[in-house]
C-alpha cells in the first residue's frame, strides 16, 4: 500500500517508528546507488556510537514528615505534633546514559579505500539531544574542512536545521548537498510537507557520472515494504504536530483517501 501523501509522510516522524525508518532507509539508498557506482566505488554502511544522557523529572519530597507522635516518652496531654525522620525510601529517577548507534554511508573508491562521499540522514538523537547535535557537528565539521563530499539529509520538522552561513532558508524539510571542491558554497534543496522530496545528485569525482537520488522513491518503497500502513493510525494526529495551514491540508488529504472519516 503506498503512503498516502505526495511527499514525506510526517507519520514517520514519530519516535516510535523514526529509528527504523532511519534504519531501512540508510539500506536503501545504498542498494539504490551501489549499481551506479560500481566498480570504480562501493558504498559502505558505517556506525557512529556515541552517550547520550536523557534527564528525568525526579519526584520532590519535603524535608520530614509531620505526623501525631504515639511514643510513651510523649506528652499526649499537650498534643503536640513532632517530626519525625523519613523512614521509607521514595522512587526517583536519575539521567542515564544511553548509548546511541547510528548509521551512515560512505563511498569509498575501491583500491585506494579513500573517502570520496559521506551521506548522512539526521536523526532525532543527532538534531534535538545535546550531546548527539555536539558529536553530529563535530563530524559534520570534520567533513567539511576535508576533501569530502557531504550529502546531509534532513526529514526531521523537529529541532533547529544545521547551520548554514547566512541567511536562515525556513524549511520543513532540507537536503544539503556539499561538494569539496565548491565550499564554501553548496546547493540546499528545501521543501515542504505538500511537496515532492527532490531528487539530488551524488557527487563524485570531477569527471564521473553522478547518478541521481531518488530519495522520494526510496522512502515510498520503504513505507511498504516495512508495512508502515499497518503502523499507523492516521485518524490521529501526527507527532510533532503540523502547522494549522499542513494541519487543514492533510486532514482533506487522508480524508480523500478514506484514511480518515469526516466530522
């Protein structure tokens, strides 16, 4: 069954089915373009493991419990009430570190094993946590100042978009492709939920035929055959939520689709 909308479906988005979104769709785009650039390069699934810490509310507790003192030693006639300690522990939570694995692609050119082009999908972990945006830009950082290639996907609505030397381009949903030989300039594909996701280029080497990403065919093909239709429930709202403007659009559009009653 196809998703029902004509671009990214915010569905996705949720954190119950982003990490596996994430997942499929990291297979994907290798086993997309690994034909194309074979044999000269080969596309390589790497990891990036790194500790985030997610902080829980704790529960507050007073200082000591106030209550009628039933000791002998006590004066009842005066019915004072004393403190007394705190006898029974209270259940807290405290941060924890969580140990985050995300995946990557690089292709490499065979024989000499060097990095030609790095492409990242952003994930929530590595947009919205602290420690994951710190590890994220510190790589993405890296990348940049080498010789290269980056290719930065974002499919996220949540959280601040990486930067970019001036001004802000206000955008849902964003692919960064950067080549090394043209920074510090690079060509920003900006889109919307009611858009198609663009199709891009994958740089390569100067000279070589650059195959074309199809990324709105890829995470179509990954909607159904991870059976996404099944997963969601689209008489609900999306999380996050959308913009009242998306919000209007949507509902007309899932309602067209018998995905959604009228009210």
């Amino acid at each position: 069954m196809p998703s029902p909308f004509p671009g990214m479906n915010p569905y996705l988005e949720s954190s119950e089915l982003c990490p596996e979104v994430h997942s499929r769709l990291i297979v994907a785009i290798s086993d997309a373009i690994s034909p194309q650039v074979l044999p000269k390069y080969r596309v390589a699934i790497e990891k990036r493991v790194y500790q985030v810490t997610e902080e829980s509310l704790s529960v507050g507790i007073p200082d000591v419990l106030v209550i009628n003192s039933k000791s002998d030693a006590t004066d009842t006639s005066l019915n004072v009430a004393v403190a007394e300690p705190l006898n029974k522990p209270i259940n807290v939570n405290i941060p924890m570190p969580e140990e985050v694995i995300e995946g990557y692609l690089e292709v490499r050119e065979v024989g000499t094993g060097e990095v030609i082009t790095v492409i990242e999908l952003l994930s929530p972990k590595n947009k919205l946590s602290k420690e994951g945006r710190n590890a994220y830009e510190t790589k993405r950082q890296k990348v940049l100042s080498s010789a290269t290639h980056l290719v930065e996907i974002d499919l996220l609505r949540s959280g601040k978009p990486m930067p970019i030397v001036g001004k802000e381009i206000p955008s849902s949903y964003r692919i960064l492709v950067s080549r090394s030989n043209y920074r510090p300039k690079a060509e920003l594909y900006p889109f919307e939920l009611q858009e198609a996701i663009p199709s891009f280029p994958l740089p390569l080497r100067a000279g070589d035929i650059e195959p074309l990403i199809d990324l709105q065919l890829l995470i179509n093909q990954v909607y159904d055959r991870a059976g996404f239709y099944v997963a969601i429930d689209y008489s609900s709202e999306p999380t996050p939520k959308l913009s009242k403007t998306d919000t209007v659009w949507a509902d007309n559009l899932l309602q067209q689709q018998g995905l959604r009653s009228r009210y």
